[in-house]
C-alpha cells in the first residue's frame, strides 16, 4: 500500500466511527472498526514529520485546521474538548523536539501531559501511540511488547479500544511508495464533520 492509500483508509475508517458516534451509538461494530483510524493517522503524522520539507507549515496546518474544525467539532459532537488535531499537532511537535534534542521520549511525555491537562481527544494514549507508531519495527519484540501494553490499558476506560492493536498490521503492507498528493488529506476532517452535521440537522429536521 502507498501512502496515498493509507490516508483514504484512515479516512474512510474514521468516516465510518463517526457515522456510528452519531447515528448508530448501538452498533458497536462500526466503533470497533473505527478503531483502526488513529493509529493510522498517528503513523502518517510521523512519516510526515521525517520527510516534510517544511515541518513549520506542516505543524501550523495542523494548528489552523484544528482550530477551524472546533466549533463544527461542539456543534456535532456536543464536545469542549480539543478534536484530534489538537492531539495530532502535540504529538507531532513531541517527537520533533525529542530528536532535534535527542532526548528520546521527555518532549513527548510533555506533550502527553499537555494533552491530558487540555482533556484533548485520545490524551496521553494518543500522544504514546504517535511516538511508538513513528518508530514502528514490524520485526522488533520490544516494540510489540510495549505497543500492546499500552493498548491492554485501555481496557479500564474503554472496551472496544483495544482493537486498535491490530493497526500495524495494515501499516506492515505499505510498500514505502508516496502514491499519489493529497493536498486534501487534513481539510477533509473539518468537511466531513460538518458534512455529518448537515445531515444530523435535516434528519431532526425532518423528524419534528
């Protein structure tokens, strides 16, 4: 799989958790789906980070659609909470600072604390699977000892998140090719999201 193909999955899966989020909350099956969303987004955010050539713009792109996304964000989800951009652009910036200082993981427990402080999607789990991801080593036992350690823990806030370990066996079949541009990718979150809140308004609308 290229790159290109890794975000129309990513995409689509998270198209498919928040039509269950909203729409569907009884249908488990498309939550658990869903699961296998982040962790691909988490693993893009640090391919992005090692071969961006401006890791400024890529980091404020993050930050605008992020930002821009929020109101649509409260308005569908009825969440204050920062959306996964926000998640995204912490984690993105913790392991930039951590190799710029070769400090191995201190900026991106920082950034893990600042996004459980901020209460912004995934938190300290987000932020830890964006490192581990942006180190994945299909081959290494350590790093599959220590990816579905941090994955059982989520047992104990939710019980569908832990499918989320299987991720990395889509991410084993990219076959280190670009594909073709997604200029696209991250201002699709914003449309989608007030796609689904369009739709949510003219099926209440239609029902009262």
């Amino acid at each position: 799989m290229t790159i290109f193909k890794i975000k129309l999955l990513a995409a689509l899966l998270m198209v498919i958790d928040h039509v269950g989020v909203v729409f569907f909350p009884k249908i488990v099956v498309l939550r658990i789906i869903g699961r296998l969303s982040f962790p691909l987004f988490a693993w893009l955010i640090g391919q992005g980070e090692k071969y961006t050539r401006n890791f400024n713009i890529y980091l404020l792109r993050l930050i605008i659609f992020g930002l821009a996304s929020q109101p649509i964000y409260y308005l569908l989800f009825q969440s204050l909470r920062p959306n996964i951009l926000a998640t995204l652009a912490l984690g993105l910036l913790g392991i930039r600072l951590d190799k710029l200082t070769n400090l191995e993981i201190v900026f991106t427990l920082i950034c893990a604390i600042i996004a459980q402080l901020i209460d912004a999607e995934y938190g300290v789990y987000g932020i830890l699977v964006i490192f581990l991801l942006s180190k994945f080593n299909f081959n290494s036992i350590p790093w599959w000892i220590t990816w579905i350690s941090l994955n059982l823990l989520t047992l104990h806030f939710s019980s569908y998140q832990i499918y989320a370990l299987l991720t990395p066996l889509i991410i084993a079949l990219y076959n280190g090719e670009q594909g073709q541009k997604a200029k696209w990718f991250y201002f699709f979150y914003p449309l989608h999201i007030a796609a689904l809140f369009l739709i949510k308004i003219f099926i209440l609308s239609s029902l009262y």
